[in-house]
C-alpha cells in the first residue's frame, strides 16, 4: 500500500505518475522512393515530392514524434548544414526558371542526406535509375487526362505527398492518397467531379492584396470550363473504363500500450507549424497547472518552433511542443511566421 503523509490537512501519495510511453516512429523509406520514380517522368515534379517527404519525416503535420530526429538531435554542425539546406531550398522555391530550381532543390536534398547518413537514404543521384512502378504510371495518366482536359483553362494538376489539396496560382495540387483512388474510377466521372474546382480556381481575383472569388466570373467560365471536357472526351480514348485498380486502403492498427489509458492526456493538435517559424506573442498566455503550465511559461515571443522545442526537451518536456502551439495558437496568444 502506498504511503501517504498529511500535510496542511491533506493527503500527498509518493507514488510516481504513470510515464506516457511514446512508440518509436517508423521511417517512411518507400514515400521517398515512391517520390523519386518521378525522377525519369518529371524532374522538378520528384524534387518536390521529395522536399514535401523530408519535410514530413523531420515535423510530421500530426505532430507524432519525428521519424528523423527521434532519439538522435541534430548537433550543432548538423543543425547549421539543416539551416544552410533551408536557405537553399528558400532560394530554389523563389527562381522562376525550372532548371536552376530543380538544382538549388537537389543540392539541399544532398545536405540533408549528409545530415541523415546513418538512415541509409535512398539518394537523389540514384534516383533516375530507380524504375517507374506501375502504381506511379496509373497516377501519372490520371493527371496527364486531368491536364489535357483543363489545358484551354490554363490550371494544371500535379501530385503532393501533403494530407490535403493545396491551391496555388493556376495550379491544383492533389494529395496521392486521392489519386491512388481515382485511378480505381472512369475518367470521365473524375474530370467532371473536377469542373466546378477548376472553375472557381480560374475565376479568383485579386482586391487589395486579398484573394476572392468573382461570383459572375465563375458563372461565366462555368460554360467554357465543360466544352473543355467536352472536346477532351471526345478524342480521348477509354474514357468510361477505369485506368486500373485503387490500392486497397490498409488501416494501421494502433500500438497496443498495456495499462495506458485510451485517452491520451496530450490530445493530437491541428494546427500545422514547421521548425523554422518563428513565434509572435501578440495576446496574454492562457494558463494551466502542471507540466502544461511549465511547458507555457517557456513560449518566448520571438523564439523558433525550433527553439522552443528544444527549451522543452531540456525542462523534461518532448513531446509538449504540439500542445502548447495549437493551444496558445486557438487561445489567440500566439501567432506564427
């Protein structure tokens, strides 16, 4: 039996909290090789879906443990090769010319390969020989209909690892997990599905700096965006039979942890952050007791997600960082940049 000790009236137990175990993440190594059979088909296109990989396998957007920094930190030369792998990155996304894009985007890939050796990376340079899998060339003739239908629109559509639909100027980015799908229907039904997105896409104009959509230019590309189809559809081949079969959807079974209880006390955050933003205290910090109200008092104004994470670590906190930006985010404390 545990024994307790009054004091002040009440009673104090020595018994130890209950440790919330953490299973180790699993690397994801086929995504990245599933990004680099791109490499043959499109360049620039595999290069993306590869940074979009390493992204998600250094901060995952479900805030679990990172698959690459769990239980090895980086150093201080290593965490300076990532910082320097970020710039370049940076200087990849903002050149308007393909090849030099595609360049600066390869070279930051190489750093983090240099940062992550002992992972045992499949490597950018030996991407091109990596053959195009069947799975790959059934997502490839879902966008190639997708962009021949669309073309006159000037939208185009290509794959993102990301969990959801990303719009940018003049371009849809569609997740795979939804193109795996649609490679199991007819590609008539999937471009249509796609008319009013595409539509809405071509019909957003620009007032004040702000993004909107034009309700009476949507009505009248509406017309214009389904001849498109239509003269599509009609030199288009197999247009009613399904390109191949979806993959089966496999849904992971959750670790079994004997004695944890079903809910977890760090409920999984929704707001997306990246290591690099930097966070901006713009109201007062909600309060808390505990390890929660702990993990609070470390929120500086100006610090990186990174830094925090780090000032968490060192208080006994892993793990918190997820929490403490959504709650401080949703509560209206925090902003991030």
């Amino acid at each position: 039996m545990a024994r307790r000790r009054a004091f002040g009236g009440r009673n104090f137990s020595t018994v130890p909290p209950v440790a919330i175990p953490v299973s180790a993440p699993t690397l994801d190594l086929a995504g990245l090789t599933s990004a680099y059979e791109w490499m043959s088909i499109d360049r620039l296109a595999s290069l993306r879906m590869a940074h979009e990989w390493y992204a998600e396998a250094i901060c995952p957007t479900d805030h679990r443990p990172s698959p690459l920094l769990y239980g090895a930190p980086l150093n201080p030369a290593q965490q300076k090769q990532y910082d320097m792998a970020v710039k370049i990155k940076g200087v990849g996304d903002s050149t308007p010319y393909p090849e030099e894009k595609a360049t600066f985007l390869e070279k930051a890939i190489r750093m983090y390969e240099g940062i992550w050796a002992s992972k045992n990376l499949p490597k950018v340079d030996e991407a091109a020989s990596i053959p195009v899998g069947l799975g790959v060339k059934n997502v490839q003739a879902v966008l190639a209909n997708f962009n021949a239908a669309f073309k006159s629109e000037g939208i185009g559509f290509r794959m993102t690892f990301n969990a959801d639909r990303e719009f940018l100027e003049g371009e849809i980015l569609l997740p795979k997990k939804e193109l795996d799908q649609l490679v199991g229907e007819p590609p008539l039904k999937a471009v249509l599905a796609e008319v009013p997105t595409v539509a809405k896409v071509a019909s957003i104009t620009t007032v004040d700096g702000q993004q909107q959509l034009d309700g009476a230019k949507f009505m009248a590309t509406l017309p214009t965006v389904l001849q498109s189809v239509y003269n599509w559809a009609a030199g288009a081949d197999r247009v009613m039979k399904p390109i191949g079969k979806a993959p089966v959807a496999v849904k992971p079974k959750a670790p079994k942890t004997p004695g944890a209880s079903s809910t977890s006390t760090l409920a999984a955050p929704s707001v997306k952050y990246r290591p690099w933003m930097t966070i901006k205290v713009v109201g007062p910090m909600p309060s808390a007791n505990g390890k929660r109200g702990l993990a609070l008092s470390l929120v500086k104004d100006g610090m990186t997600i990174r830094t925090l994470q780090s000032a968490l670590e060192a208080a006994g906190l892993k793990g918190y960082v997820g929490w403490v930006i959504t709650k401080t985010v949703t509560d209206g404390a925090v902003t991030l940049l």
